[in-house]
C-alpha cells in the first residue's frame, strides 16, 4: 500500500515539476507548512496512544470483553475502542486472537467499529480542524451507532457461527 | 524560539510526565519507549506523501473543479466520489482532517466532507483486507454492509444537526488554515 502511495505521490510531483516549477516549489511549501501546523498534536496523540497500548494487554481486554460479557461487555469493549488507536494491521490480528481467546463477535464488533469510528485521543487535531461541538458530535454519533454494528454483527455472526 | 515552545507545551508535558513514569516503572517506560518508535515510524512513512499530495491539490485543482465533481448540487456523483477517496486512503483518521480542511477550501459540501472522514475511518480497502483473512468474510461484510449507510446517515445527521452558523465557521477556519 505505502508504494502505490509513495509512487501516485513521485509521479504527480515530476508531472508538476516538469509543468510548473514554481508551482511545486509553492505546493511543497504548502504541503510542510499544513504538516508544521498539525504537528504538535500529531506528537501528543503518538505519545498518549504508546501509554495506553502499554498499559492494556491482551489478558486484560479477554477479561472485559468475553462472549458471556454481555451487554456491559459490549459496553467496555466499546470504550476500549474508543480511547484506543490502533493501527488495522494490529487490531485485526488482535481481534482474531481475543476471538479464539473467548471473546464474543458482538462485543469484537463494538470494539473494531469504535476503534475505527471514534478518537478520543485524536480529539485535539480533530478540535483543531472542526471545533469542539463537532468533534464531539462526531464522535458520540459514531460511538452510538456501534452499538448497532455490534448487535447485527452478534445476530449474524450467531446464525452462520 | 517562545512561539514555538508555546505551540509544543502540551507534547513537552506528556513527555516530561512519561519520562518521570519511565524513572519508576522501567518496564513500562520501556514499552512506551518502543512503541512510540514504532508508532512514530509509521507516521513518518504515511503522512509525508499525504501531506505532498494535499500541497499539489491545492495548488493545482481549481475550486470549480472540485465545486463541480464534489460540492454542491454535485449529487450522488459526490457522495460516491467521497466515499470513494475515503476508502483508497491510507493511514490513520488523524491524517483525514487535513485533507478535509482543503476539501472545504475548495467547496466540497460539508456532508460530502462528513462522508470521505466516515469512509476513511471505517471503509479502508486495504484495511479490510486484512479485516477478511483476520476476522471471516462474514464479520467484515456484515459490518461494511451496516457502515456503509451508517456513514451517509450520520454525515446528514450531523450537518442537520450542526447548523448553517456554525458550518460556515468550519468552512472559514478551513481557509484560514494556509
């Protein structure tokens, strides 16, 4: 994936060069200064998200989330999700793991979808861009609504499973 | 030199704060020390060429371009371009709101905005590749199938729900962002 970015990236970059130097000299200036911008935040939410990967182990999330859990257990592994960052190439093993480990697929759908959907840590770039009532609409929309992901995922996945 | 420890106060802060949690607990600090690496790594090789790509868009595109393919009374043609260009990105959600903010300084329509950060978020094709081989084909389209109408209804919702006032003071402070 990261080559196709890097290379659709190169190329547009010498097609520009090559039309319009001064142009691209103007874009990458653009490009650092939205990169400079951001950046701090960038930084806090790298650290935030380390102390918290470090602090939750599987062993714990197991504990929260198994398949008898429940109601409330949807509720934690939504939470969980929620306040996490995870990259997708981790959480989807992750959650493959919990799976086999007895966790339930509802409660795993809650976590993937807030995982995805919702950013308490990112709060502050979100903030940044949109403002405080948007973020935090945002967020608590995507939060509720993956309580309905988890209850047709649970239904489903309890048919075919 | 001020204005710059200014704007990093809050990452010198955590910093300080975990580098003290590092002193007393040497296994923790350790583990935070490493995934920071890790985590830092993969920013340092996804939102560079995001970053480039959005300098080369905003210089290049014309605003009616991106008016007329995205903004409004653009259609379906532009929800299903937003979705779209949400699900071929890469990277996490925080590097979805630069993109958004020239979005809007190009007028593309604030559900269609709402719509490409919800795709991002949860529509990734490369991350449901991976959500198929780790979870089951079955998991990973039940929930494409629930996300995908989930993100349009909220995008809707929450611009009905934000209002005209505050929308156009998203939308300014996306031009400032220069």
């Amino acid at each position: 994936m990261n080559i196709i970015l890097y290379s659709v990236t190169a190329i547009l970059l010498i097609l520009s060069f090559v039309k319009d130097k001064q142009k691209t000299h103007k874009a990458l200036v653009k490009a650092w200064k939205a990169f400079e911008n951001i950046l701090p935040q960038f930084l806090v939410v790298i650290l935030l998200v380390s102390l918290l990967l470090s602090l939750l182990d599987h062993a714990m999330i197991l504990k929260i989330i198994g398949s008898e859990s429940g109601w409330l257990g949807v509720l934690l592994a939504a939470i969980v999700g929620a306040v996490t960052l995870i990259p997708g190439f981790v959480a989807f093993p992750t959650a493959a793991l919990l799976v086999n480990g007895g966790a339930g697929y509802m409660q795993i759908g809650a976590f993937i979808s807030t995982l995805m959907m919702v950013g308490i840590v990112t709060l502050p770039v979100e903030i940044r861009y949109f403002g405080k009532k948007m973020a935090f609409y945002r967020n608590g929309l995507a939060f509720i609504f993956s309580f309905l992901v988890a209850f047709v995922i649970g239904q489903v996945m309890e048919v075919l499973v | 030199m001020k204005q710059v420890l200014k704007r990093y106060r809050s990452f010198l802060v955590v910093l300080i704060a975990l580098v003290l949690i590092g002193l007393f607990n040497r296994e923790l600090g350790e583990q935070v020390l490493n995934t920071t690496a890790y985590q830092l790594r993969e920013m340092l090789l996804i939102i560079p060429p995001i970053f480039v790509l959005l300098g080369l868009l905003d210089i290049w595109v014309p605003k009616q371009t991106m008016v007329k393919y995205m903004g409004e009374g653009s259609g379906l043609k532009g929800i299903l371009l937003a979705l779209f260009i949400g699900s071929a990105a890469a990277g996490p959600l925080y590097g979805a709101f630069p993109v958004a903010a020239v979005f809007m300084k190009k007028g593309v329509t604030f559900s269609n905005v709402l719509i490409f950060l919800g795709a991002w978020s949860t529509t990734k094709i490369p991350m449901i590749l991976f959500e198929f081989s780790a979870l089951g084909i079955p998991f990973a389209l039940t929930r494409l199938l629930v996300d995908i109408p989930g993100i349009i209804i909220i995008a809707y919702l929450l611009q009905a729900l934000m209002g005209k006032k505050e929308i156009e003071a998203i939308y300014e402070k996306a031009q400032q962002n220069d």
